[in-house]
C-alpha cells in the first residue's frame, strides 16, 4: 500500500493564492515549497522552524511560556487557570496560510502508519469513519492515489450487510473501547475477520468526499484525474450499500430521518442533544469492568466525556452485543434509539452527490434513483423538523416519542442538505452567523461553537458542549459554497484559518480564548486546513 512517505502520485499542492479577508496572503513561492519540502518522513520544515526562531526547546518542540499548544504527543495542556485565559487569548500566535499548509501536510503524513492515517497520534490511533473521509480530502493534495487508498481501506471493512463501521482497528492497542469490548468478529455474521471494526456507524459524509477528492484530481495532472475517476468506479457501488443499509435498517419506517443507536454514531458524542435520551439509558449491574485510556491522555478531564457517560456508552456496546449486532434487533431493542436531524441532513446531501456521481458515471439508474428519493425524503424530513419557536432543526427521541428542544450547532443541518424556501434559509444563515452563534461577541473566531455562549448548557472547554470543532466548521463552509452562499463560505474559511493559525492543528477549540482542546495534530483538522489552504 502507498504511504505518504512515499507518494506514489505526484503532489496536488499548486502554487494558489490565498488571501481571504482577515488572512495573510501566500506567496506562490512558499506553497512550492510544501511541494518539495520532503523528505516526505521529516517533520514540515516552515513550523519546525518558527517554533525554534521563537525559542522553543530543540528537543521536544516546546515552547516556553504559557502560550505554547503545539504538543509533540498529540496530548492535551493540562488546565489552565481562568485568569490566564485572557493572557493566552492575547498571545495567540498565527501561522501563515503557507505555514499553516506545511503543517497540516506534517500532521497527515506523521499520522500515516503506512495500513491507514489514524485520527490522531495518540487518543485516536485507528481509523475511523467519518474522519477518513475527512482525512482523505486534505490527503487529495498530496497525492490522489493516496487519498483513494483511505477510502479504500475503509470500504474494505464494511459489513457485509452495508453498514460501514465507526472504528476501524489497526494493529495498535492504545484505545478503549478495543476490538475485544465490540466482539464483533465473533458475534456478528455480517462483521469482517479482519480487519477488526466496532459495531455501529458514524455519519455518512463518504461520498462528499469522493466527489471533493474528484474535483482536487481533476485539477490536477491526467494521471491524478485517472486516479480520481478511478476511485468513483471502484467506491460507488460500496456507497450505494451503504446508504442503502442506513435507508433500511435506520430508517425502516421511511420518515426521511435516520437514527442511531448510540451518541457515538453522531460523531457529536457528549452534545446536550443526548441527554435527555441518555438518562434513559441504566447502565446494568452485570456491566463489565472498564479502564478509560482517553483520561490518561487528555489530562483536563473537563474536555471529555464524564464517567457516567461512559457507563452509558459501554452499557449500550453491551445491549448491542446481546443482540448479535443484528440491525433490526437492535433497532427494536437498544435503549437508546434517537432520529438525528444531522446526520440525516449529511444522508441527504451525501446522496444527492453520490447520484450525480452515478449519473455521471452509469450507475444502475434504479440505484440513482433511489438515491435521488432518499435525499428528497430526508431534506424534506430536516425541514419539517425545525422548531416553530426558534427555526432551528431538532432530533427526535424515538424511544420517548418526544421532539428534543436543545439548542446546538446540529439546530442548522438544514443549511447542510437545504430545501427551505429562499426567506427561510435567508434568515437561518443570518442566525449562524449572527451575535448568538458565530458573530458572538466573546468569541476569538467568527467560528460556530458546537453550543451557543448564551444557552445555558454551554460549556466552552467540554468536547461538544460549546467547543468549536474545525472539521464541521469546514462541513458548513462546503455546504454553503454548494447551495450558492460564497460570501459565507469564504467567511468561515477564513475565520476558521484565523482560528487554527496556532498551528496545533487541535481537535477542538475553546471558543472564547482560542485555547487548543483535546488532542492535538489531530488528522481530520489538518485534512480540512489543508484543503482550505490550497483548494478554492
Ligand atoms: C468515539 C475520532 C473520533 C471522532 C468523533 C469524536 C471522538 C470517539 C471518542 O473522536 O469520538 O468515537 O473516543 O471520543 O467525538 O466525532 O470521529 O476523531
């Protein structure tokens, strides 16, 4: 298999100009030089060097100070007391965009164990679903090969029922929950022997990432386009399956709103939205003993979920076991069974792009058409969820039977697929973007935070509880340029820059100080930048 170490396809990174408002411009001389800055196994030369010119210590990268969050680990600063928060906002430091490049490029390549990139060096050390997708996007401008052979390797672990699954294990420990908690391989007959996946799903973002990476090749050379075209022929019918399984087996009634079965497969795993359904979940007393592995990682226990939470979370894996990882049995047990209006508004687009792709390239048009009624199903489904008070979009908890008013970023999924009416998404837009969410006045970036600073249950340093995540930042920006809204697209690229310009290429950000979260150099982040940084 192609690693980054050794592109097998020349580099995408072209010389481009970058200069949005409120960023520095890149000069077509220093993009060149992430083409050739190799080799390909050295850290990236530009952010190397400006930690040492800053006075950083040779040895660890580190520098002194309270400023400092580029982490060697991956690992997370411990806290940091309230009153030097306004000191760090004050010296945040920005990288250039062309540093910025050269950075993430580092980040993806150094997380490349050769089989996979796994989402981050050491909370992460897998890959998983959502984030290869991500993860291939920004591998696109590094070598379209390279980027094909991500998605390959993921769709080479999808269930033989369709379902692509949340975790795919490489041969590294280092994360609980390990392939020994799910026990799929030995419960489920749809699993794969190998390699070894959890149980459940993530959201269905693949095929924008196909069709993204498509685009990155077709800029490129003839043999980046061939790879490009290539990857749509090899994948398509994969994702046709598997929009299929999440059509049947999370949605067998056909309302258009797709459910999970566990926060995990929201990719928003600790977001308000679930607590309500959470609560419901008791942990039996017949749940196994565990060891959290992420707490020994992120110090601050206040970024991650809580112990109770997890109980939940294993408690759930255990009801899943128990059914056999069967997905209907699962749907007519599991305790905790939500439509989630996110990851429904990511189906319905994600299908419209796989249609096209279909079209495109002679797909059954019975499978495109399928896909064509899914997506007007569900778009429709999205808007039709919106609360009359606030507009806003809102899951429902099929084991209560009971809309979930909470207000968070998932609120805005129908600025993901669309389908309201002009005034409608006129006025949801100005709301992201507004005083409330984005244009907060207290926050750092113009960045919208998983929780508004003004609800209640925000939470500004707590994982999806108010932190501003760069990867659904860069999912917002994509959805707006493709539903015609270029001004905001550009303005969230550009504030999401700003925002990472500290170069630690973090997880997920505290919104008020810029304080980098979580695991730092994590992929899926630099994958987005990446992509900002070089393609328009
Ligand atoms: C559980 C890998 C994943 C992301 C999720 C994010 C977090 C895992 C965890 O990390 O979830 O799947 O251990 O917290 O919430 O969106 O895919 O980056």
């Amino acid at each position: 298999m192609a690693s980054l170490a050794t592109p097998a396809a020349p580099c995408l990174l072209r010389p481009t100009r970058c200069g949005p408002a409120g960023m520095p411009t890149t000069s077509d001389v220093a993009l060149e030089t992430v083409m050739t800055a190799g080799p390909w196994d050295q850290p990236a030369l530009l952010p190397v060097r400006s930690r040492r010119e800053r006075g950083a210590d040779p040895a660890t990268g580190r520098v002194s100070g309270a400023t400092d969050t580029i982490d060697a680990l991956g690992v997370a600063d411990a806290a940091i007391p309230p009153a030097a928060r306004i000191v760090r906002r004050a010296a945040r430091r920005s990288y250039d965009v062309a540093d910025l490049a050269m950075g993430a490029a580092d980040v993806l390549r150094s997380n490349d164990i050769g089989t996979m990139v796994t989402a981050a060096p050491a909370l992460y050390p897998h890959m998983w679903s959502w984030d290869a997708a991500f993860i291939s996007i920004g591998l696109a401008h590094l070598g379209v090969e390279r980027a094909g052979q991500e998605i390959r390797t993921l769709l080479a672990a999808q269930w033989a029922d369709g379902m692509i699954p949340h975790i795919v294990y490489g041969d590294r420990g280092g994360y609980f929950p390990g392939p020994g908690r799910w026990g799929t391989a030995e419960l489920s007959a749809s699993a794969p022997q190998a390699p070894l996946t959890s149980g459940i799903c993530q959201p269905p973002v693949h095929a924008i990432a196909v069709g993204r990476i498509l685009d990155v090749a077709r800029r490129g050379t003839d043999a980046d386009r061939a790879a490009g075209e290539q990857l749509v022929r090899d994948s398509w019918a994969a994702l046709y399956r598997w929009h299929a399984w999440l059509a049947q087996y999370r949605d067998p009634d056909g309302t258009g709103l797709i459910a999970v079965v566990h926060g995990w497969e929201s990719g928003m795993d600790n977001s308000p939205r679930w607590d309500g359904p959470y609560s419901a979940v008791i942990p039996g007393p017949d749940l196994p003993s565990y060891v959290r592995l992420d707490r020994e990682l992120v110090r601050d226990g206040a970024e991650r979920p809580t112990d109770l939470e997890y109980d939940r979370y294993l408690w759930l894996i255990e009801e899943m076991r128990r059914a056999s990882y069967d997905p209907v049995k699962v749907y007519e047990t599991c305790s905790f069974l939500v439509a989630d209006v996110f990851v429904s508004a990511i189906f319905a687009v994600a299908s419209d792009v796989l249609a096209d792709l279909g079209d495109e390239f002679g797909a059954p048009a019975e499978h495109v058409a399928d896909l064509r009624r899914w997506a007007a199903r569900s778009r429709a489904a999205v808007a039709a969820s919106r609360s009359p008070e606030t507009g806003l979009a809102r899951d429902y908890d099929r084991r209560a039977g009971a809309w979930i008013d909470v207000e968070t970023l998932a609120g805005f999924a129908p600025l993901i697929c669309g389908g309201l009416d002009a005034d409608a998404e006129r006025a949801l837009i100005e709301t992201l973007h507004g005083p409330h969410w984005a244009g907060h006045p207290d926050l750092v970036a113009k960045v919208p935070p998983t929780v508004s600073p003004d609800s209640v249950g925000f939470k500004s340093r707590e994982y999806w509880r108010g932190p501003q995540w760069p990867v659904v930042s860069w999912l917002f920006g994509w959805a707006h340029a493709r539903h015609g809204h270029t001004a905001q697209a550009e303005a969230l690229r550009a504030e999401t820059l700003s925002l990472v310009g500290d170069g630690a290429f973090s997880e997920y950000y505290e919104p008020v100080t810029g304080e980098a979260l979580g695991s730092r150099r994590q992929s899926w982040t630099a994958a987005v930048i990446l992509d900002w940084c070089t393609a328009r």
